[in-house]
C-alpha cells in the first residue's frame, strides 16, 4: 500500500500590508485594554489645541527710571541771568529785549492764573510803584483779580498804568477798613524789623545814670 504525502502549504511572505493591518490590530486591542489612557491623551490633546489658541502674555518688566534729558547750555545761561535780575525765567526775553517786563506781559499772565499768576505778582511787586505794595498784597490775598486787572491801560503807556494802580491803591487806603488793614500789616512789618517800634527806652534802664 502506497503513502500517499501531503503537500504542506508554503507560508506566504508578509508584506507590508500585512505589517500595517497588525499593528493596526494590536492598537485597536490596547485601546480596548487601556481606555484611561486614551482619554488623558485626548485630554491633553484638547489642552494643547487650547493652550496654542490662547495670546502670549508678555513677561512684565521694571520700567526703566526716568531720566531727565541734559540741559541745553542756552537754558542753563537763562536761568543764570533770571537769577541775577531777580525775576523768573519766563521774562528773561522780555527783560533783555525791552530793559523791562512790560505790564502788558504781567497782566496777560495775571489772567491765565496758577503759576503764571504767581509769576507775575512777583515782578508786578517790585515794577509797580512802592506805595502800592500793600494794596497787592490785599488783591492777592481776598483774590480780587478784576480790579487790579482794571489798572492796566492797554492803549497807553506804562505811566498810566502807574497812575491807574496810585489811584487804586488811594481809594483802598481812604476805606476805614482798609486803613485797619494797612496798619496791621504795618504792624507786622515792623515787627519783622529789629529797632522798629513806638516804644522808647526807659529812663531807668540808662545804664549811665547813678542809681541809689
């Protein structure tokens, strides 16, 4: 009796394909094993796609300190020639220009007020004449801008607007409240000034004088 052999199939040659299709396999089972972590990698995926569509912040940083810029050796000879006028720096030009701040300029700054104002009171105190030092300092002090601003004469010359500020200051000094308030800050002057006063020495303190 003949053996009949049987003829074993050749095994096929994997492709790449085949390669494919089993690691396709084996990753459809771990995901069915492992299902934690395939949803902290859609976790984090989602994450990401969030974190890359938001703005950058910019890093705060110190802001630098200021620093003044240098100053210009045109400016500093200004205030060198302000100082020895004794005025502020704004008039300088006029000063140089003219031999004087006009009242022109001091009256417009009057008006704009603030540090312009401040500025101008103080040369208008020593342009104006001396009797009308007292009548300045009360304008300055209850505020009453419009009468002095009432002085100045626009059209005319720097005389009239001298004679415009005696007048004014005489009708304040023929006010009796007025005249109250100017020898209060007569008063106060002289209390500033040393050797000042009504009083007299006494006859007793005279160190000359043979006392018993």
């Amino acid at each position: 009796m003949k053996h009949v052999l049987k003829k074993t199939p050749k095994k096929r040659r994997r492709t790449c394909w085949d390669r494919l299709r089993a690691r396709m396999l084996r990753a459809r089972r771990h995901r069915r094993t492992d299902p934690a972590a395939s949803a902290a990698a859609q976790i984090l995926a989602l994450f990401s796609i969030l974190v890359s569509r938001m703005p950058l912040v910019p890093g705060t940083s110190v802001p630098d300190p200021y620093v003044p810029p240098p100053m210009s050796p045109g400016h500093a000879r200004r205030i060198e020639v302000a100082r020895h006028l004794g005025i502020p720096v704004r008039y300088v030009d006029a000063a140089l220009a003219q031999g004087t701040v006009p009242y022109g300029l001091l009256f417009a700054h009057i008006r704009q007020g603030g540090r312009s104002r401040e500025d101008a009171m103080s040369v208008l105190r020593e342009k104006a004449p001396e009797s009308c030092r007292h009548w300045l300092d009360h304008v300055e002090r209850w505020g009453l801008w419009s009468r002095l601003l009432h002085c100045h004469v626009s059209d005319g010359s720097e005389d009239d607007t001298n004679i415009k500020l005696l007048r004014s200051t005489l009708a304040w000094l023929q006010d009796p409240i007025s005249a109250s308030d100017v020898r209060s800050l007569a008063g106060a002057d002289a209390a500033l000034k040393p050797g000042t006063g009504d009083d007299e020495p006494d006859a007793d303190d005279d160190p000359r004088k043979n006392k018993p």
